[in-house]
C-alpha cells in the first residue's frame, strides 16, 4: 500500500469533522530525504516517511495540533 492510499483508508475511518485531503504529489524538492508528506495550512514537511508513520501524524498532527518532531524536516 502507498503511503497516499494509507492516509486516505486513515482518515476516512477517523471520520474527523474537519475536512482534509490527502494527495500524490510530486518531489517537493526535498525527494533525497524519502517519501515526503507536507501538511498545510501548517507548513510542516515530514520526511522519510513509512507506512507504520502515518497513524502517528494522523493521531498527533492532525488530529491534536502536535508535530511529530522524529519526522519533521529541519531546514539548515
């Protein structure tokens, strides 16, 4: 499963009661740190990502306004 199908199959079993999208997109220019998933309005890019992450940054992230800082990328 890609980690874009997981997000959504996650999040529609949430049935949250705000709306929230997930989406393929492309490198977002920072492609040599792995699957990359951005979160916006927040701005908060989270690299490296694998399946077993994405109930985290649910959970954390979108669901309590928490960043999950292990995953967050860190401009130099």
């Amino acid at each position: 499963m890609e980690i874009v199908d997981a997000f959504k199959s996650k999040l529609k079993e949430k049935k949250l009661p705000i709306r929230v999208r997930a989406q393929k997109a492309g490198c977002l220019d920072i492609c040599d740190f792995g699957q990359t998933v951005a979160v916006y309005p927040d701005g908060v890019f989270y690299v490296g990502v694998e399946l077993n992450d994405v109930d985290e940054i649910i959970n954390e992230h979108i669901m309590n306004n928490r960043v999950v800082e292990r995953l967050r990328f860190k401009r130099k």
